[in-house]
C-alpha cells in the first residue's frame, strides 16, 4: 500500500518541482486560487452593479443554460478525455466531429423555449433564450479543446488558459453591467469573448498536443471501439445530464416558486459556499488521471480502492477546516461586501455545513474511472428525484430556509452514498 501511494502520489524532498510538472496538482491549484477569487469578485460586482431582482434574472438565466446544454451529451468530453489518457488520440477528433453535430439540439430547444416566452407575452425572457443560440452554437462547441488538455496531463497549459480565459470572458461584462446595467448587453458582451477566446484556445491546443504526435485520423478507428466509444459517451452524458440538472434545478424551483430576488440570495449564499468548495477539489483533477493509468499499468479495483481511501483524511480536514472558516468568515464577508444582502449571510453560514460533504468527493471518480454508469446513474437519479420533490415542498413551505437544508442533505447524502458503495466493491 505505502510503495503504490509513494508512486501514484509522491511526496520528495523536490515537491515543488514534482507538483509543478511530473504531478501536475500545483498547476490545479495555481488556477484555483487565482480564479475562484476572482469569480467571487465577479458575483461581488454584478450584485453591487446590479438590483436584487435582476441578479436573479442573471442567476436564473445561467441557471436555464445549465439544464438546456445537457442536450448535446457532454458525456462525450470525459469519455474522449479519457481515451486520450490511455493513448488513443486520435478519439479527439471523432468527438470534436460528434460535437458540432450535437450542438444544434440545445440551440433548437433553446428556439423553442423563447418561442413559448415571446407565447405567454414575456419578451424580456424570451430575447435571452435567443442570445443563448450564439453561445451553443460556438461558445460551448470550441472548449472541446480542455479534452486535449487533460487528456495528456498538460496541467500547465490548463491553468494558463484557464486562468486567461476567466480575465478575457468575465471582467467585458462587468464593464458592460457598471455603464449600461443592460442584461442584454451583459449576456452579448460574456458570450462574444467566451466564444472568440475559446476558438483560438482551440486551434492552439490541437496544434501544440495533437496535430505532429497523432498523424491518424479518426476513420482508422475499428467500429468495435466506436460503438463502445459512443456507449460510453451515451452513458456518461446521461449521468452528467444528471448532474448538471441537480446543480441548477433548485435555482429553477426556487425563481418559479418564490420569484427572482429570493432566488438572488439563494444562489448567492450557494456561490459564496461553492467557491471554497472548488478551491479544494481543484486539485483532484488529477486523481482521475491517476486511476487511468493504473489501468493502464493492469492495476486491480482493490488498489484503485486504497488509493481513494488514502484521500480521504486529507480530504478530512480540509473539508472541516474550510466549514469552520466560512461560519467564521460569512457575516464579515456580507457586512462588507453584500451590504444590501446583510439580512441573508444566515443562509451562507448554514450552507457552509455541505463542504463536509468533500469528504466523500474522491469515491465518485472511482465509479467514473470504472465507467460503471449504471451505479453513478441510479445514484444520480435517485438524488435528483429527492432534490427536486424536497426542495419544491422545502420551498413552498418553509421558503429560502427549506431550499437550502434541503441542498446540504442532499449534497453529502449523495458523496457518502458513493463511498459506501465502493467500500462494498459494488462494481
């Protein structure tokens, strides 16, 4: 156990030089303190910028986008990652192919959704449905290339492009929210640099990591292994499908249900919350890459098994420290930063209890890694089930409180379901 954690997780005196190369989690780390400040800087600016009730529009929107994308079957950028980390690259561009293909769906749905607005006499929502088209179109079709990226590990590439990407993608709009407070021109203004950024982030990607390593196009493909590919991609997509509808139903049920400036603190007290939480699993991207090549090198479920277990007490702590600071820090952090928020920090501090729930996180790349989807889609929607039926009653009854002890049940029910199943080598 120790000789396979000391090769898959080294721990030498050059550490520094280990994580910011061979390993890669200093460069996942590096994004992450960089970025989830600033976006924490984005949602302090637009909600000084903008009224309560248009953030929750905002929030609202997002949140819409979230549900709407899962239609052109994001499972197809892990299952490709993933086939780039065992070697095939040349998967890259059979995805990348499905990709455009696959993109109209969301963009018709999303036609379809503004028609029903432009129906029911809601034209300010239905124009965002439309501006929505640009951003399945291109926006979300060109960052196939952070397929390349971590399916060869260049975590330092990721962390510069990631880190650029927030700088040119997000601080346009703020400027667009500070002059015109135009929601309209904010959405236009995000979409046109996500989209002109994520192009060229493209291009330079597949030049640099594919186009002298991999001369082989993607025909030269046997059909075996394209049929399992587009399985696994079905699969894998459904389950984040799952995930994606999980993580925005709420602010959905909570806007239809209590309207959109108690969806504004309920999403802000889960923004607040969340961003600590991506600080600390930004560095478990690796973790994946890690269970691939055990795979890779013949390594058995049970190693893959203690692996996990090994992240568990650091993931510990970490989860723990991070609650205790955020019930700490909250108030202060709405007393200065969300004056006109003050009456809702009580929702963020008890919201801070879910990052226990990071505990159980490391068991879930196990089942992903596995491909088992039948176990990490019967979870999922059984989760989702419980999500959306208890936070529609959670909300109706007991309004912003409900909605969010229900998310925090939720959230660590699901991870400590995951951990419970691999404990028991339900594989």
């Amino acid at each position: 156990m120790e000789a396979l954690i000391k090769k898959y997780n080294e721990k030498s005196k050059g550490f520094l030089k280990e994580k910011f190369t061979r390993d890669g989690a200093g460069w996942l780390l590096l994004q992450q303190l960089i970025i989830a400040p600033m976006s924490l800087l984005t949602t302090v600016l637009l909600a000084h910028i903008l009224s309560i009730e248009s953030y929750g529009y905002y929030k609202y929107i997002l949140s819409m986008y979230g549900i709407i994308s899962i239609f052109s079957f994001v499972g197809i950028y892990n299952i490709t990652m993933m086939n780039i980390q065992r070697g095939q690259d040349n998967f890259f561009k059979l995805g990348f192919k499905y990709k455009k293909i696959l993109r109209w769906i969301p963009t018709i749905i999303s036609l379809g959704v503004a028609s029903y607005y432009f129906y029911m006499g809601n034209n300010f929502l239905a124009v965002f449905f439309l501006i929505n088209i640009f951003s399945y179109l291109i926006v979300e079709t060109y960052d196939f290339y952070l397929v390349a990226l971590q399916g060869r590990g260049d975590f330092k590439s990721n962390a510069i492009l990631g880190i650029s990407y927030y700088f040119v993608s997000f601080f346009p709009p703020i400027i667009t929210a500070y002059f015109t407070q135009n929601l309209y021109l904010i959405f236009i203004t995000m979409y046109l640099c996500q989209g002109l950024f994520r192009i060229f982030a493209f291009q330079y990607v597949k030049n640099k990591l594919l186009s002298n390593s991999n001369k082989e196009d993607y025909k030269d493909i046997s059909q075996g292994k394209i049929k399992e590919w587009k399985k696994e991609s079905l699969s894998s997509s459904f389950n984040n499908g799952l995930n994606i509808v999980g993580a925005n139903v709420s602010g959905v049920v909570v806007f239809n249900r209590l309207g959109a400036a108690d969806n504004a603190v309920y999403s802000l007290a889960l923004a607040l919350v969340d961003f600590v939480s991506g600080i600390i699993i930004s560095t478990f991207s690796k973790s994946l890459l890690i269970l691939s090549r055990m795979t890779r090198d013949k390594l058995g479920d049970n190693k893959k098994i203690d692996y996990i277990k090994s992240l568990f007490k650091k993931y510990f702590v970490l989860s723990l420290l991070a609650t205790v600071c955020s019930i700490i820090a909250l108030p202060w952090i709405y007393k200065f930063l969300f004056a006109k928020y003050l009456f809702s920090y009580k929702y963020a501090v008890v919201y801070s209890i879910s990052l226990l729930a990071l505990t159980f996180y490391p068991s879930t790349q196990f089942f992903m890694e596995k491909r088992n989807f039948k176990v990490i889609n019967t979870v999922q929607i059984i989760s989702l089930l419980l999500n959306f039926i208890s936070v529609f009653f959670a909300a109706m009854y007991f309004g912003v409180w409900g909605a969010i002890l229900i998310t925090i049940i939720i959230k660590i029910l699901t991870n400590l379901i995951y951990t419970l199943l691999m404990y028991n080598k339900v594989i």
